[in-house]
C-alpha cells in the first residue's frame, strides 16, 4: 500500500502476476521531487530556527550589559540629584536644574525598568523559539521518512499476486500497488 501519494516513475520489469522476485528489489518508485524539495524547507526552517535561538541568547547577553550600563547611570544621576537638591537649599543652584536633573533621573529609571522587562520575557520567547526548533526537526523527519517511502523494495522473497498500477500512473497514499506472497511456504488445494 503505498504510504505517499505521486506519479510512478519506475515500475520493475518482473512486477508481473505469478513472477518470483527475491527479497530487498526495488519494485517500485514514485516520483521524488515534491519530497526533495519539503525536505530542504523543513531543513530550512531548521536552521533559521536555530538562528533566531541564537540571536536571541545573544540578546539576552546585550540586555544584560544594557541594564548593568542603565543601573550605573541611574546611580550617577541619583547622585547628582542629590547634589543639586542640597545646592537648592544653600540657595547655590536654581530649581531649573533640580526639576531637569529630576526628569533625566526619570528617563533613566524608565530606560533601566524597561531593560528589566526586556530580560524577564526573553526566557519566554527562548523558550518559544525551542519549541519551534522541536517542530522543525519534527518536520524535518517527517520528510526524511516521507522521501524513503518513495521507494518500495519487497521485504520478503515473493510471488507476485497481483499488480494494481502502471507507470506514469499518479497513485494516492493508501492505494494498493500489489499483492505478494511469500514462497516460504506453499499451500496446495486438492481434492481427494
């Protein structure tokens, strides 16, 4: 029974009714090409998979570096502040400073929170950009054992019983190619 749909490109000689063939021939193929080509794409799907899991360890890393640089200006800017507000009550420095000092504190706080935010959903998508690789080499896989079905050897020595396709015939997946039986074994019908 063939196992993927497509167009008979070779069809064994000796598959013919009542013909013996030893085990391992191939008796059969069907054309390869669309299986070929999914298979290339399901590898790569693969591979860009795996590279978007890169990018995104490596933004992870990025992020990371980011936060530590934003924390570290956050403090220097705090520190300020702190300057400025005890300059603004010795009368030293104007409130114009303190209130742009105050907003540059602000915005770095606000750019460090977010770096922040960043980190917590990365493992999220790392985790998602996983998943997707195990599809892919799911995919993958699939279409390996896709492209091998395209070729049909007898598992056993047989006689051929009957031959339900031609070549150049497209055959779709789960119709029957032909009947074999083994001849290991013969039964005989008689009459006494």
């Amino acid at each position: 029974i063939a196992e993927v749909s497509g167009k008979v490109n070779y069809l064994h000689p000796q598959l013919r009714k009542g013909n013996i063939m030893s085990a391992g021939t191939e008796v059969l193929s069907i054309d390869d090409k669309d299986y070929v080509l999914a298979l290339k794409q399901a590898e790569a799907d693969l591979v860009k998979n795996q590279a978007s899991l890169k990018e995104l360890r490596l933004k992870v890393k990025d992020t990371q570096e980011s936060l530590k640089l934003a924390q570290e200006k956050l403090s220097l800017g705090r520190t300020e502040l702190s300057r400025i507000e005890r300059l603004v009550k010795k009368s030293s420095a104007s409130q114009s400073q303190f209130d742009s000092q105050r907003s540059s504190v602000l915005q770095l706080k606000q750019e460090a929170q977010s770096l922040n935010n960043q980190l917590e959903t990365l493992p999220a998508q790392i985790q998602v950009q996983e998943a997707q690789i195990d599809i892919a080499k799911a995919q993958v896989e699939t279409q390996e054992n896709n492209l091998a079905r395209t070729s049909i050897a007898l598992p056993f020595n047989a006689r051929i019983i009957d031959v339900n396709i031609e070549e150049n015939q497209f055959i779709t997946q789960g119709s029957s190619l032909f009947t074999a039986q083994t001849i290991d074994k013969v039964l005989v019908n008689a009459q006494f």
